[in-house]
C-alpha cells in the first residue's frame, strides 16, 4: 500500500511540474507569439541562422518539443523546407537545456519553492486584467507551479535503503560498464517516450540522484537516453504528415540517437571533461565521479553536494548537446542526402504539402500554430487566382479541349471547399486553445477572409459551367455580349491578383485603394451591362436562355468584386 501510495505522489508530483511547465510556455508564447511567428517565418538555408532560431524560439518558449512539432508541421505545411529545418532542429537541442540550469538553479542552489506560492498569491489577482498583466500573472503561477512540483517530487521519492529489492536491482545495474551505461539510456528513452518531456524527465533523474538512488555516470547515461526520447513527440506529430515532414521528425531522431552512439563510446573520457569544468566552477570541489559518503556529513554538506551533483546533470546535458551540434552542423548537406535515400517518397501525394497530420489533432495548438493558418488562406487565394485564370481562358481563349478545362476547374473549386473545411476547422481549434486577444482577433478574421474566398471560387466554377452552355448554344451571342463579358472577367481577375498582392495577416496595413477603384469599374461596368442587357431583351436581340447565362455571369463577377473587397476591408480592420 505505501509503495502505491509513493508511486501516485511520484506521479502527482511531476504533474504538478509539468502543468507548471505548460503555463510557464503559453504565457510565453502569447507573450512573444507574434515575435516567434516572424522569426520562424523568415528562416533561412544559412544554418547559423537557423540553428541560433531553434535556439531562441525554445529557450524563450521552454520546450523542445513545442519548437520541434511545430518545425514538423511548417515543413508539411510547405513554410520552410526540411533542409532548413535541420538547422533549427540541432538549435531546439541546444536551446532545451536552458531548463536543467533553471532546475539546478532554483530547484537545488535556492530553495525557491518556499515563496512560490507567495508569488502565486500574489499573481492571481493580474489574471482578471487583460494583456500583458495577464500574462504576467500566468508566467508567475507557471513557474511558481514548476518549483511547487519539483520540491513534491523531491519530498515524494521514497529512501532507497526502504526498499531492498528495489535497491538489488539498481546496483545490479550500477556498474561503470557499457551494458550498464545502455540500461540506463534505455531507461532515459522509455522514461521520457511515456512522460513526453524531456523537462520533467531531466528533474526527476536530477532528484533521484540527489535520493541516492543512483550515481552521476548512471544519471548522465539516462540523460542521453531522454535526449532519444523526446523525439517521439515530433515523430507522433509526422505520422499523418507528408514526407517532407517525417524526414524532418526522424532527422531529429537521428540527430540524437547519433549523438548518443559516440557520447558513449568516450563515455568515461567525457564524464572526466564535465568533473574538470565542475571543478573550475565550485571551490572545495568533490568529485562527481566517486560515490559520496553520507556518513557524517552534515544537512549543509549534502546540499552542496546535491547541488554539485545537479549542476554536473546540467553542464553535461549542455555540453552533450553543443558538441553534437557543432559536429553536425557542418554535415546537415549529407545528412539530408541520407534522409531522402532512407525514407523515400513513395508517390506525388506524399511530397504534397497539407495541413492533414494537424487536422487530426495529434499537435497542440498555439500562438506559433497561426503562422501555417496564415500560409494556407494565402494558398487558398492563390488557387482562386489560378481559377480566375482558367475560367478567363474557358471564355475567351482558344481552347481545343474545352471539357477537360472545365473538368479542371471544376477539381480545383473542389479543392478550395476541402481546404476551406480544413482550413476553418484547424483555425476554430486555434481559437479554444490559450492564445492573446490580438491573435484570436487575427484567427477570426481568417475564417471570414476563408469563407469570402470559397465563395469567389463558387462564383468562378458558376461562371465557368455557364460558359460551358453559352457554347451549346445554336446561335453564338453577339459580339458585343463577349466584349463586354471580357471587359467584367478582366476587371474581376485584375481585383483577385491585387488581393493576393495585399494579402498580409501581420505587421502590414494592405493597400486598399486600388481594390476599391477596380470595385467601382466592376459595379460600374455591371450597372452599364445589366442596362444594356435590359434593352436587347425589348428589341430581342438574344433568346431569352441566352440572356439568363449572359446575366447570371454577370451577377457572379459582381459578387466576386464584393467577396474581395470584403477580405480586404477585413484584413485592413485587423490592422487598425
């Protein structure tokens, strides 16, 4: 009953870390959200560029994964390509042992848990007040938390001098050898694939060893382990995704397990390096290396101790990690090649770029979450275009298949009422989850400017089957009809190229003027038409059929003219 009993505090204990975690990285993020997004946004293939990225982005969010999964869904997305992911990848590794200096830090060298709650306290009241102060209020109680639970988890780990059998079996394991050394990784791994993360698995070996369950060479060979362990989040996250995106999961795999195999075959030379550098740090230094006697050693004396042992998990976790970035820095070109030959793609549909392994809810949302939302209404406007383009063609261009131009047509409007379910769906989860008042005022704006293009699209595809009966007609319609339906269709691409043109969700107020002039010819010229149309009907210059499809097509252009000026009066509102 006791060993249950300790299990579930163990438990409790890292929840409380974890949540704690969770709150301090939200209130980061919608902190800095917009800022991240941007850095992300303009990733490069300069790979100091990208490796300083995935540093700042998941030392400023404090969490490898976030910054890894959402890598995974930008590539997939088509926001940046896997070879430059790579970069950012080998920088989230080294920016992710920030939180072990954090841990040893406040965790070990200052009892910081006993105010946390003070500082709770005293955040609460901030969370009632909006921007800024609220996420103030939540990076105070995220962080309070975090050291709430490591200080339960400390209390919760149970002496190991309780337990015989479980005692057996860690010094059965304890040797310094490579077997016992792969125990340990394989631990590590198995540890933080269950927790899912690499924080939380870190404090806990930082306070088990501190419990004197195990030695620092056993502690550091778990680390390495929670290193190979927390790719399985992001490789979670690839299941679903196009090959673009798994490549990038597993090169974070490989990066890792990589790092791992030559960690351990200098193993011992390596733990020598850290005890060396410790010892640079810490007058009156003991060893990490050597088991340390509690016997006679007083409350101070084993904090030192402890705090030491802790400081060695977090230089070495550091250390680990820029080693084995600068060793495969320079190799990212060949290690690409090698992504591409072990993981092939296996059909066009696979190098497509989506939003589908998303979709699907294996990834949590966020602030940095908008940034793909973004780049997938731009995609969307950009296939209206393309459709606007061929129904221009369709009508006044000389097309000798014209069935398959509208069968072409006809797949794309298909597509943009996929992507506008997808897109819709994707943005309304975005907006449930914890993000800043400005951001969700974005997220809404993006559901209006999606459905306004859905609706262009419906209007062209209209436009496009109408065309399609204009041509089985007995009698071809006047001259002057067509002339004044290109002069419409020219009008109504001209405004859907602009829109594109102007299409920008942050940091830029669109243009709106000329949308608003090439609106007035679009309503100008539909007045003049339907005028015009008016009057051949009384002096029965065309069937009436013929009229119906000639009218119809006119009140669709002038619907799409309404459809983008809407989006453009939407993103110029969420501007100002």
């Amino acid at each position: 009953m006791n060993t249950i009993i300790a299990i579930l505090q163990i438990f409790g204990s890292l929840g409380i870390f974890i949540y704690g975690m969770k709150i301090l990285s939200e209130s980061l993020q919608k902190a800095t959200g917009s800022k991240l997004r941007q850095v992300l946004g303009v990733m490069t293939a300069n790979r100091s560029a990208g490796l300083f990225t995935g540093l700042l982005v998941t030392s400023l969010i404090q969490s490898s994964s976030a910054t890894t999964v959402m890598l995974v869904s930008f590539v997939n997305a088509g926001l940046v390509s896997f070879t430059q992911s790579m970069a950012v990848t080998i920088g989230a590794n080294i920016g992710t042992t920030i939180t072990a200096w954090i841990v040893w830090l406040f965790g070990f060298e200052v009892a910081i848990h006993s105010f946390a709650l003070i500082a709770i306290g005293l955040a609460l009241p901030l969370l009632f007040i909006k921007g800024n102060a609220r996420n103030t209020a939540e990076f105070v109680i995220g962080f309070g938390l975090l050291f709430i639970g490591l200080n339960f988890l400390r209390q919760a780990v149970p002496d190991l001098t309780q337990s015989g059998a479980t005692l057996a079996i860690i010094q059965y394991f304890s040797g310094d050898n490579l077997l016992s050394y792969l125990f340990f990784v394989l631990l590590g791994i198995i540890t933080c694939a269950v927790i899912q993360s690499s924080s939380a698995s870190t404090a806990a070996i930082m306070v088990i060893m501190s419990n004197g369950w195990i030695e620092f060479p056993q502690a550091a060979a778990t680390v390495l382990g929670i290193n190979i362990g927390t790719t399985t989040t992001a490789n979670i996250a690839a299941l679903l995704g196009n090959i673009h995106a798994k490549r990038a999961a597993r090169y974070h795999t490989f990066f890792n397990v990589t790092g791992v195999i030559w960690a351990l075959l200098i193993f011992p030379f390596f733990l020598q390096f850290i005890d060396w550098l410790q010892s640079l740090i810490f007058q009156n230094h003991t060893s990490i290396l050597t088991p340390y006697s509690i016997a006679g050693a007083n409350e101070l004396m084993l904090q030192q101790r402890h705090s030491i042992e802790s400081n060695g998990i977090a230089m070495f976790h550091t250390m680990f990690n820029v080693v084995n970035a600068f060793l495969h820095i320079w190799l990212i070109p060949y290690s690409g090649q090698l992504m591409e030959k072990l993981f092939p793609a296996q059909d066009k549909q696979d190098e497509s770029f989506s939003l589908r392994h998303i979709s699907s809810g294996l990834v949590e949302f966020s602030e940095l979450s908008i940034t793909e939302a973004q780049t997938e209404v731009q995609k969307l406007g950009q296939l209206v275009e393309k459709m606007s383009g061929n129904v221009a063609l369709l009508m006044f261009g000389d097309v000798k298949n014209r069935e398959n131009l509208i069968a072409k047509i006809e797949r794309r409007e298909e597509l943009t009422d996929v992507l506008e379910k997808e897109v819709s769906s994707f943005l309304s989860r975005i907006i449930t989850a914890q993000i800043t008042e400005n951001s969700s005022k974005q997220v809404r704006t993006m559901l209006s400017v999606v459905n306004d293009l859905e609706s262009t699209a419906d209007h062209l595809h209209k436009i496009a089957l109408r065309t399609g009966k204009f041509s089985k007609l007995t009698k071809s319609p006047p001259r002057e009809v067509m002339h004044e339906l290109q002069k419409m269709m020219t009008l109504t691409h001209k405004i859907i190229v602009a829109m594109n043109k102007q299409m920008s969700f942050e940091n830029r107020v669109p243009d709106i003027q000329e949308i608003e002039t090439i609106e007035t010819e679009i309503n100008n010229s539909y007045n003049e038409q339907i005028a015009l149309h008016y009057q051949r009907i009384k002096s029965n210059r065309y069937e009436l059929e013929e009229g119906i499809i000639y009218l119809d097509i006119l009140r669709s252009a002038e619907k799409i003219g309404d459809h983008v000026s809407s989006i453009m009066r939407l993103l110029s509102g969420a501007k100002q």
